[in-house]
C-alpha cells in the first residue's frame, strides 16, 4: 500500500513538473488543470477506485480537491436539489479551504514578498 501511495503520489508530482518545465503553463494553470482532471475522474467514479487501490496517495495531491468538490456536490444534491450543488461542495472543503485562509495569513505577517 504504502509503495502504490507513493508511486501515484510520485507520479502526480512528476507530471505538474514536467508540465511547469516543457509548457508555458503557469503554476496556476497547471494547478487548476489537476483540480478538473480530479473532478472529471470523479464524475466517472474512477477516483474513488484510485483512492481503494493507492489510498493516501491519491488523497494528498490537488487532484483530490476536485474530487471532494465533485463527491460533495453529488451527495448533497440528491438531497437538496439545485442548491445542494453548492452546499455539498464546501461541506467537504470547509476544512481544506480555513486552514489554506489562516496559514496564510499568519506566513504573511511573518515573511516579506520579494519585489
């Protein structure tokens, strides 16, 4: 389990490198193309069979943040509606976006950005 993990997590990592030093994609751009690609893996139910067979591996990159939007939004919307959409999406997230919110904040106070 532990080497799949890191052969999956690995390989993530190897592919937004080489995309960031063969493309002139931004680290932006990059990070938002794993995001889509984590929802579109979940929409077809195939990223819950990756997080089955790599378990933490598939959970730590940015492609799992499109798969929590994906899951969240699904799961509330059978219950909710139309509004579910949006609701589900953050009650998974919630926690992932404070913490992004507040570490940032408090390495703000302590780093100065170059100019």
């Amino acid at each position: 389990m532990y080497i799949m993990s890191f052969l999956f997590c690995g390989t993530i990592c190897m592919l937004g490198q080489l995309l960031l030093d063969n493309t002139k994609l931004t680290p932006g751009h990059i990070t938002t193309i794993f995001v889509v690609i984590g929802a579109a893996l979940d929409i077809f139910n195939i990223y819950d069979y990756l997080i089955l067979k790599v378990s933490g591996g598939a959970l730590v990159p940015i492609t799992s943040f499109g798969h929590l939007l994906i899951h969240g939004a699904m799961e509330s919307a059978g219950t909710y509606g139309l509004m579910g959409l949006v609701m589900g999406m953050f009650n998974l997230t919630a926690s992932g976006i404070c913490s992004a919110i507040i570490f940032s904040f408090f390495l703000s106070l302590i780093f100065v950005p170059k100019d």
